[in-house]
C-alpha cells in the first residue's frame, strides 16, 4: 500500500506527502543502507508510492483501484526513481524545452 511506504494516512495532503517522502528518501537511500540488500527495493518502492500519491490524478486512480491500474493505464514511471523528486526542483532532464510567447 503506497499509503503505508509513506506513512501517511489516506486522507494525506500534498505537503505531508512530500514531507514524507524527503524524509524517508534520505532515511532509505541506497548509499546510506549499503548493508541492506534490499535498500534498492524498498527506495524504488518510495520512489513509485511518491510518484502516484504526489499527482492528484494518479492518485484518485490509486484510491479507486490500486497500482494495477496506474501500470495498465501507463501512469506509472517504474525506470526512474528519481523522476518525480527531481522534478519537485525543477530539474527536467531531457530534450523538453519551454516555449515563451513574446
């Protein structure tokens, strides 16, 4: 249950979900578990729970049918752990450019 990797309850705003993730992103970081063979696993879980809990459409479609149904219907990003937490800072990596009108 994403709720539970993250340790929020269901009724969660955005910023205690974020919180928790930040927290719990540094708690369970690779680098620091390296005794840990499954630190990977349990970061790229976090990874997965943040980035369907963060996104208020994902995030309905979560609470109204679980994980399966973000994977059948392509929302989830299950090769980049790192995907939604860097783009909480703005960092898009990628050939994506913003247009401005002038």
């Amino acid at each position: 249950d994403f709720y539970q990797i993250l340790g929020v309850s269901r009724s969660a705003s955005s910023n205690e979900i974020k919180k928790a993730y930040r927290k719990l992103a540094k708690a369970l970081h690779p680098d620091k578990n390296q005794d840990d063979p499954d630190a990977s696993q349990k970061f790229q879980d976090l990874g997965a729970a943040y980035e369907a809990l963060s996104d208020p459409e994902k995030r309905e479609l979560y609470d109204r049918c679980g994980e399966d149904c973000l994977k059948k219907d392509g929302m989830m990003n299950n090769n980049d752990p790192f995907a939604s937490f860097f783009g909480d800072f703005g960092f898009h990596f990628g050939g994506e450019q913003q247009q401005h009108e002038t």
